[in-house]
C-alpha cells in the first residue's frame, strides 16, 4: 500500500461545525479541510485511529513515520507570526511503538554522536574566537589581551545574536569587529548603561558619551603607532 506522505491536520483556531456529522468542533481540535470553509473531524477523516506525536524529537518522529502505514503532518497557524508552524505528526500506535523501541536501542550510539559533534562545533567555535581577538589585537594595539578576549567571548557567543555571529564578523571585516570594540568600549568605559538604567532617550545618550568613547578607540590605536 502506497503511504501518504502529505497529508495535513490542522489544529482548529476557532470553534465549527463538522461539515459531515455536524459535530461541533472546539477550539484546539485537530481537523482537516478540503476547502477554507468545510472543516471534518478525525473521525470523518478516516484519522481518528492516529495517535500524536509532538515536535522534539527528529528520530523518533522520523522512524514513527516510517514504520506508520498512514501518518499526517500536524500544524498550527501562527497569529504572532503570520504563517501556519509544524506542531508534530499523528501516527500509528504501532508504528511509534517499533520506533520508540528502536530509538531505546541506539540511544547510547546517538548520544556519543551528538557528544563528538558538540566537540568539533566548540572546536571551530574557539578557534574563530581566538581568530576574532587576534584580529582585535591587529586593529587595536594598545588594546590589553584579557579585553580583546573578553571582546571576542562576548560579541562571538553562540546563539546571541551579537555581531560577532554575523556572516562579515565570521569573515573578521574590519568593520565588524570594530563594531564589537566600539559596543565594549560603550559599555564598560562611559557611563551609556547608568544613563539608560535613569530613562535618558537612547539617542541623546550615546551623543553623551561619543567624545569619551573616540578618546578610547584614539588611545587604542595611537599606541599602534609607538609599537611600528
């Protein structure tokens, strides 16, 4: 039997009516639609028989699908983000029954793989950070090491959105990473963070402390010309 690898159930946003058994459907409900306005319960869908399976874990939902002689894709829209999102799948109990075995099975096999991928992420993770204070050190000399390493840490953390993971900090673009000096000079050598912390207007701040932070980037750099 050929299996079906689209099929979608939608997560009710709002109360209706079964347009088959005319069954009121609530809010949260799983269904599926042939068009906008005609709704059908699991039962009528054939689907009723399915059981759930949230998002979380990729094997287990992959191996449940594959051992599932009928699955469906479960989704939800997104008022905040304007858009329909993959909640999980409905499976067979049998299907996530074999996959839940065989997950048990190779679970500590999984585990050293994602243990050795882990150290080569954080691998190329420090060298590039090493990379980025280095690059710090070249543009600004009189820059001390502990704080061109602290810089680096800071601006490069995974995951924190900062500059430093940008695709031109990656490439160490002079531009980047002295954007990433300029924010640490900002924030740790005037008083940007005091005058915020009492409600001053962001814009009328940073013109506060623009002298004070050049005076630094000046005094870094300066010393670049003593060194040569």
């Amino acid at each position: 039997m050929a299996k079906t690898e689209d099929l979608t159930v939608t997560i009710a946003n709002r109360e209706g009516t079964c347009a088959e058994c005319s069954i009121e459907i609530e809010s949260g409900t799983m269904i599926t639609r042939k068009l906008p306005q005609d709704v059908f319960c699991l039962t009528c869908s054939d689907l009723d028989h399915l059981v759930y399976l949230p998002s979380g874990n990729t094997a287990l939902t992959r191996r449940a699908r594959k051992y599932s002689t009928l699955s469906a894709v479960v989704m939800k829209f997104s008022k905040s983000r304007r858009r329909n999102e993959r909640q999980g799948v409905l499976v067979t109990t049998e299907g996530l029954v074999h996959a839940e075995e065989e997950c048990l099975s190779d679970e500590d096999q999984r585990a050293k793989r994602r243990e050795r991928d882990q150290v080569r992420t954080e691998k190329k993770d420090g060298k590039y950070i090493q990379e980025f204070a280095a690059e710090i050190c070249r543009l600004f000399p009189g820059c001390p090491d502990k704080t061109a390493s602290d810089i680096a840490n800071h601006a490069c953390e995974k995951y924190s959105g900062r500059v430093g993971r940008t695709s031109g900090a990656k490439e160490l673009e002079e531009s980047y990473v002295t954007l990433a000096v300029r924010a640490h000079i900002r924030h740790t050598e005037t008083n940007y963070d005091e005058l915020l912390s009492k409600s001053y207007d962001r814009e009328w701040a940073r013109e506060q402390i623009r002298d004070k932070i050049e005076d630094v980037v000046i005094l870094w750099q300066e010393r670049s010309i003593v060194i040569n």
